[in-house]
C-alpha cells in the first residue's frame, strides 16, 4: 500500500508533478551534460598524444602542454635516435598559425607537422581522401567539423596558411581542438614552411621503444643519454596536458561547478515541490498517524514518493542527455557520457531526491494526530 | 448475571494547556468508564471539553494528570510509538469532515487500515471488500471518494475504523455533515457496532437525534462531567 499511497499522490496534482519532474530532469541533465563535456573536453585535450603511436614524447625542458613549447633543434631528435632502446624517432611541430580562407577571411589554426613513413603523431578517422596524399606538395589535411569555421567547402581547395599557399587534400572526422584554433596537418616538411620556426627546429620528438623496451625504461633511456630535454611516456604526457588545461586554467573547476550548481538547485526544487505535496496531505498523514500508522510508515511513503520522482525524472534527464551527446558528435565540443557515469547519475538522482524529501520528513516528525479532531 | 467489562478507564484525567498564569483547564479531574458492548454519547457546549476528553480517549493525547486505561493496558505515561501502537491494536476512529484518502479508490482506503497491521495485499482486499459489505459500500469498491455521497462517505470511513476489528469506536461528530436520513444511517449503524456485547462505540455528538441509538448520555461542562442519563434501555428497545 506505501507504493501506492506514494504514486497516488503523486499522480494526484500533476502539475505539481511536472514541476517536480522537471527539477530532476533539470538537474540530471546539467549535471550529466556538464559531466559529459569535462570528460569529452579531457579527451579533446590529449587526442593527438592519445593517438600518436608513440611511446615516449620529448619535449624542450619545463614544457607544461601538448599545445605550448620552446622548439628543440635536430640536434636532439638525432640524440634521441642513437638513446637505447629506441627503435624509431619522428620530428614533430606543433605551432599557432594564421589561416587565409578563399573568401578572404582569417582564422588562427594550429598546424601539426609529422612524419607520415614514421607512424607516429599523425592524423585519424579519414573520411575523404588518404593519408598517402600527405606527400603532395603544400597539402594539409583539416577536421570536417571545422569546414565552415576554416571556410572550406570541398576537399582540394586553396588557402593560405601564413601567407604561404596550402591545398586541403582530405578530411578527417572528430578530430577536435580544445584551443579556439583548429588542428591542421601536414608533412612535418610542409609545416615547417608554414611555421616561424628555424629549418633545424622541431617541437618534439616522438619515440618508438625496442621490441622488449617499456615505455618508462625508453623515457629513462632518453633522460639518461639526451640533455637538455624533458621526457615522458605517451600517457605521461597525455596527463600533464589534460591537468593543465582542466586545472591549471580553471577551465575544468567551472565546469564541476556548473555540475554542481545544478545538483544545487534541483535538490531545492524537489524538495520544494514535495514539501508542497506533503503540505498538501499534511490532513491525510495526520489521520494515518491517528489511526495507529508508526512514523516508519509515513516516512515510507515519503521517500518512496521521491524514489518514484528519481526514477521518472532521472528516465526523461539521461536520454535528453544521450540525445545531446548524439547531436555533439557534429559539433566542436564533445560530449561523452560513458555507462559509468550514467549508472552514477542514477544513484545521485536516488540521493538528490531522497535527501530533498527530509524536510518533509522533518515536517511529518513533529505532525500531531490531533489535527485530525476539529475544535479541540 | 454477569457485569460487562472495562473498554476505556478515565481516573481523575486532568488536561491543561498553557503555562501559569495563563493556564487553561480542558478536563478538571475527569473519572469515567467505558463498558464493553456500551453505546456512549458525549454532550456538550463548543469549548466543554469533549473533543479533548475523545482525544484523551483515542491515546492522541495525553493528560495533564490522571490515569488512562485502554483494553487493560495503562497507556499513562506511554511514549508516541506505543501509544500509536494501543491506538492500532484497540481503537477505530470516525471523524466529522470523514478524513478518507482523497487519492485512494473506497477499497484501497479501507486496505490502508490492514495493510497498517501487516496483513498482505490479497487478504486484505479480501477483508476490506468484506467490511465495504457491512456498510453496504461493496458496489462503490472501485470508485473514489470524491464521487460518494456524505452518508456514504461516512459509511466508508466507518468501514475503514471496522476493518482492524478494534475493542472500541470513537467518533467525533459523525452525523454534523450528514442530512437527518443519513444521519440516522449512520447512528443506526454505528450502534448495531455494539450489539455482539464485545465492542463499545463512543460518540462526540451535539446531535439531538441520536439520543435514541445511545445506551448511556455524558455531558461534559467546562472540564467536567454532568451525572449521566442513563437511556433505560431504549436502545436495544428501538432493535427489537
């Protein structure tokens, strides 16, 4: 009977219900949304680390991102070439640029030189054109969700990237920028005419261990035979850059806290709207209790009426969400809402919602059955 | 022959409210006994004293002073759990305004009652439909409350109060809303409650009508009880 006590008055003022609904959808939503953003934003930060191949990156000393660094010279890339264990070095550039569309406008990219016969640093998920195309003279190769920020239409047309000419010969997809500045790719020779930097400079050299090497023995070989340089392993790297950019810059901390301000503000709304229900049966509880009902059994329905609002709202909120994600695989932001946070989401919609019915319960704690007498 | 025994046992029940020097005196040292099987009236002007006295009664309220015995049990000094526990194992209420749950058809409101005493969903429908057949409400089972009649509102609620099998029936002013027919209905069925000699029906009532369905007529005045009127047996007379 607690069931369906609960659902009846639930059912009973459906406005009353939509507005608590639309609390917990309210609050399911942002909190998955902005919890979905935080983990598709870290996984933008350090794709192209994530996807590199590589087993250790080395960079000029005392570098704190993927996207920033002082250049090293080949000097050290051929250092490198000759540690221990390393089987395979690549060069690669990382570097802002100006990009000239062929209506006139301007856009800042960063461009990424890589080695294409190396393996290692270039791009994924082509959807026109091959990476073979790479080795064309001036040819770069753009993200298809950055077509109409780059103003590019068609795979093939010419732009300018630091007033030197360059030909998109193919498109990925997914490929996403956490910076305002899309990725560009090229032959590391093709970057290197389109960056500021020297003929002899790189940004960093990417190494691939010895069959039997880890990737921590490579990075302590290469600390060890190459000076002046900072080493870590792929996934070390992939670390500092998404701890840089989602805490270093703050850019992280708002988003958690709009997920908590949205846990914040759904919590109150629910618990006003089944505190107002509750004020609403407060003649009903009060009869219950004259009857003989122990406080447990209000306190049932209570919480049952919230568990029942955790289920519906947390129902209409997680496929809302899961719509978002879908939509965000054609955007710039990325949206990734895994099982694991999903599953979470249930059980903190569960908390959000029970915890708001304790003011209710409070309120029915200290009711007096002899509400239910008239002229006492 | 043998005497019939104590329901309710009221000695020297005093209730007050308020702090000195503004006290206020509900109940001024009341004795009273309710017997099994009995038919009683409680009379009295707006602000007597009955109301309290019902609610002293019904274990909703505790005295001031005084001892309060219900089905042999004191229930003086009982903490709320277990006087909400004398109130389920003994005591069935009535209310004035029917006090049913708006949201709940005629049948669930009476399965509240036994679902309150641990019975199981299916029994319990079973018992309630019964009880909806004792009041003659068996035929609105499914429908809700909003779509009865006052008499048949009071019916169910009556129902509701039955169907825990209490020792006693306490209601307050149950026929207040009802039309004189209904009213009547009502009293007549409230009394038939009392007939098997093992239950006692206690009614807060400002109704003339009902005089005829009591066995024993209290009236209270400022605190205090009047001598009672005694109804010679009218009661069961009317039965026959």
């Amino acid at each position: 009977m607690i069931v369906t006590i609960a659902r009846q008055n639930l059912l009973h003022d459906k406005v009353r219900l939509a507005v608590t609904l639309t609390g917990v959808v309210f609050a399911v939503v942002l909190i998955t949304i902005q919890i979905g953003l935080f983990i598709g934003f870290t996984h933008t930060i350090s794709a192209v680390i994530d996807h590199s191949g590589a087993d250790v990156w080395v960079t000029s000393p005392g570098v704190k991102n993927f996207d920033i660094a002082l250049p090293l010279t080949k000097e050290k890339y051929y250092q490198v070439l000759s540690a221990p264990g390393v089987e395979k070095a690549s060069k690669f550039i990382i570097q802002f640029a100006d990009w000239k569309k062929p209506d006139g406008g301007q856009e800042s990219i960063e461009i990424i030189g890589f080695e294409p016969d190396k393996k290692m640093g270039g791009p994924w998920g082509f959807v026109k054109g091959t990476p073979a195309m790479l080795d064309l003279r001036d040819a770069v190769v753009a993200d298809q969700l950055y077509m109409e920020k780059l103003g590019i239409k068609k795979q093939g047309e010419s732009v300018e990237i630091n007033s030197r000419k360059a030909r998109v010969v193919a498109f990925t997809r997914g490929i996403r920028s956490f910076t305002t500045s899309p990725f560009v790719f090229a032959s590391y020779k093709t970057a290197l005419q389109f960056s500021h930097l020297r003929p002899d400079e790189l940004t960093y050299i990417l190494a691939k261990a010895e069959n039997g090497i880890t990737p921590g023995q490579l990075r302590d070989s290469i600390a060890r035979n190459v000076n002046g340089v900072d080493s870590y392993t792929t996934t070390e790297f992939s670390d500092k850059t998404r701890e840089y950019w989602m805490l270093n810059t703050g850019a992280g901390t708002s988003i958690l806290l709009a997920a908590f301000l949205g846990l914040v503000v759904g919590t109150v709304i629910v618990a006003q709207t089944l505190y107002a229900t509750t004020l609403d049966h407060i003649g009903e509880f009060a009869t219950l209790k004259a009857m003989g009902a122990p406080n447990s059994y209000i306190y049932f329905i209570l919480i049952t009426q919230a568990t029942l609002s955790a289920i519906l709202g947390y129902g209409f909120g997680i496929a809302i969400s899961y719509l978002a994600a879908s939509i965000s695989q054609f955007a710039a932001m990325a949206i990734i809402i895994p099982f694991e946070v999903a599953v979470g989401m249930f059980f903190l919609t569960l908390v959000m919602c029970v915890s708001s019915s304790l003011i209710s319960i409070r309120k029915v704690m200290t009711l007096d059955p002899a509400l239910v007498f008239k002229g006492r | 022959m043998q005497q019939p025994r104590t329901a309710i046992s009221l000695t020297g029940v005093t209730k007050r409210y308020g702090e000195p020097p503004s006290q206020e005196y509900a109940l001024r040292g009341v004795d009273l006994e309710v017997k099994q099987g009995e038919v009683l009236l409680l009379m009295g002007p707006s602000g007597s004293g009955k109301t309290t006295l019902l609610s002293i009664m019904g274990c909703i309220l505790s005295p001031t002073d005084g001892d309060v015995v219900v089905a042999g049990q004191s229930v003086t000094g009982l903490s709320t759990g277990n006087l909400a526990k004398v109130r389920l194992d003994n005591l069935g209420f009535v209310f004035q305004e029917y006090n049913l749950f708006p949201t709940l058809s005629v049948i669930e409101n009476v399965m509240v009652a036994l679902d309150l005493r641990g019975m199981n969903r299916k029994d319990s429908a079973e018992t309630a439909m019964s009880a909806l057949e004792n009041v003659g409400m068996a035929e609105k089972a499914h429908v809700y409350p909003e779509t009865l009649s006052g008499g048949q509102k009071q019916r169910l609620a009556i129902a509701r109060a039955l169907a825990g099998s209490p020792k006693v029936i306490l209601a307050d002013e149950p026929t207040a809303a009802l039309d004189s027919e209904n009213g009547r209905l009502v009293m007549d069925l409230m009394s038939s409650l009392a007939d098997d000699g093992t239950r006692s029906v206690v009614v807060v009532t400002h109704d003339q009508r009902t005089f005829e369905f009591a066995d024993r007529i209290i009236t209270i005045e400022d605190g205090l009880l009047l001598p009672p009127r005694e109804m010679n047996n009218i009661r069961k007379s009317r039965k026959t």
